[in-house]
C-alpha cells in the first residue's frame, strides 16, 4: 500500500509534487519501502524548477524509483534526461528519442561548486559504537560535529554514537538493513549515508557502508593536496578496510536539479594493510604501524577515464595473507 500516491497502478505508484525541494521524508520512505515490496516503481513527477534533496536523489535507481519531470514539451527522466511517455500504467521511456530532452542539458540554476565523496567500508567488533569514523571525518572536513541523524529527512535525533548505535542494533536484531544520514553543521554542507549490515563471518558484529559528501563553493575547493593527510588522520582514529575518494560537480547544498551536471572522477583508493603498488601506480603508507593502510593516487578527479585506473588496480591487488 503507498498511501501517499496519487496515481497506483499494478506497474507504479506515481506522486505529484510541486514543491521546490523534494526530500527523503518519513511518507516518501514508506511509499519506497512500499513499493518495494510489491514490486512497483515508485515514480515521482515534478516541475523542473524542483530540486532533490542529496539523500532522496540517492533512492533514485531508476528501476525501484525514479524522478519524473514535466515540462511544456513532454516527460523526461530527470537523473538520466531520457524522454519519457506515460502508457496508463506506468511512465516509461519514449520508444523513437534518440537524444536527452532539451531541459535536462540547459544551464544549472544554481550555481555549481564541486562535491568531494569519501566512500569507505569498515567493519565494527561486537559491542562498539558505530559513528566514529563519520564523526572524525565530519569534523575534518566542516570543522565541527555532526549535528544530527535520522532514517528521514528532516533529521529526528541529535548527535549521537549511543543513540545511533542502539538504533541500528535495535533494526537489526528485526532482521532489518540500517540506512541512516547524519547532517554537518560546519562551515560546509555535508551530508553521510551510513549502510550498517550484520558481518558475514564476526559473530555479533557489524559491517558499515557510508558515503560522505561534503559540498564546496566555487571559490571554496576541495584541498586535494591534503587529503593523504586528511586519510590518515582518519584511519589512525578508526581503521578502515578501505575507502574511495572523488569529485563531482554539484551545487553546493547537495541538492539536485534535474539536468545534466557533469559525473564522478577519482581521486584515490585506500585499503587497508602494507601494500607494495603495482606498476604504473605509486602508494603511500598511511596508518598506525598495527594497522597500516596505503594510499594510492589515481586522478584529479576531473577526468571520469580514470575508473579505468581504478578498475585495474583493484583487480592487480592481492590479499594480505
């Protein structure tokens, strides 16, 4: 059941919104988790003047939700730009276009500014505190704390590694996948995604997932020249198992027009462990001497050819034994 829908059909649940920001709030989840589970779509039509909130955007798979966008010339996709058609039961794509619709490559409203992305997974013991690496990052990159968490959006819950901990713990002994977003409240827009998991093989402990992104203005880049620094900071406090650092385009809110705003470049890998680096790549050593991780540069970040560097690499690296 998606209570919230205005059009349901056995293909999709279809919502219409005109608000100017659409975000990841506690109706639009259920409606997600809804749709889900029937095996619907779950299809969100709004103006083109709209904007995603980062974390709702991030739902947009295209194949369990997508971002429907209604102009004067038709329907198009509005994280893809693809035309789209409505057939009665479901918006899809328009069979004969051969091109993205012309609102989704017109400028940006807003001006953009660059997002820096920290990917990393780690792995927590039974009994310990999860938060600790987003919080260590958070402060890093904003210069303060985390100022709150929430599964939705506006945030519910005030900073805190206890009262997250005990959440997700809580949803997973239900059997249940915990995403949450933690909010900074620095001198930049940052916004983290935190996937926690029951660990494959440690009784009792937890596997985490998170994606950091931290919003720059134009005048205000990232300081890529340190971010080894920045790395090592991190995995001294808590150790990772490794982590994957990028740039893109965007506006520095971390909200989301439905255009076309550039893509994703790299900008380095960290695993853990004393890795040698293979040819045609460099590395350097970050870490405690009992937990080393190494670093390996890859890019820019404004050239999306290097995933290809980041491809190789992964399949050239062995195991630690």
């Amino acid at each position: 059941m998606t209570a919230g829908a205005d059009v349901r059909t056995a293909r999709a649940a279809v919502l219409l919104t005109d608000r100017p920001v659409i975000a990841l709030t506690a109706d639009l989840a259920a409606d997600l988790a809804a749709c889900a589970a029937s095996g619907r779509v779950l299809q969100i039509v709004s103006a083109p003047h709209s904007r995603m909130t980062l974390a709702l955007r991030s739902s947009m798979d295209g194949r369990h939700a997508q971002w429907i966008v209604a102009d004067a010339t038709g329907y198009y996709e509005g994280t893809t730009g693809r035309p789209m058609q409505w057939t009665g039961e479901a918006f899809t794509p328009l069979p004969d276009a051969d091109d993205y619709a012309s609102p989704f490559v017109t400028p940006p409203r807003i001006p953009l500014g660059t997002h820096l992305v920290l990917t990393y997974q780690t792995t927590h013991t039974p009994g310990a505190l999860l938060g600790g690496p987003v919080e260590r990052l958070t402060t890093l990159l904003t210069g303060a704390e985390p100022v709150g968490w929430g599964a939705t959006e506006p945030l519910t819950h005030l900073w805190s590694q206890a009262d997250l901990t005990d959440f997700a713990d809580a949803a997973l002994q239900q059997g249940r996948t915990t995403r949450l977003i933690v909010r900074g409240a620095g001198r930049r827009t940052l916004m983290a995604s935190i996937t926690v998991t029951a660990h494959p093989t440690i009784p009792g402990g937890l596997a985490e997932s998170t994606v950091v992104t931290a919003g720059h203005e134009p005048h205000d880049p990232p300081p890529l020249a340190h971010l080894p620094q920045l790395v090592d900071l991190l995995v001294k406090a808590h150790p990772i198992a490794s982590l994957v650092a990028s740039l893109r385009p965007g506006a520095p809110d971390l909200t989301t027009e439905p255009r076309w705003t550039g893509t994703a470049s790299p900008l380095g890998l960290a695993v853990n462990g004393d890795r040698e680096p293979p040819a045609n790549f460099t590395a350097t050593r970050l870490g405690t001497p009992h937990a080393p991780v190494t670093w390996f540069p890859l890019g820019d970040g404004q050239n999306p050819e290097d995933w290809h560097r980041h491809k190789e690499l992964l399949t050239r690296l062995h195991p630690i034994r």
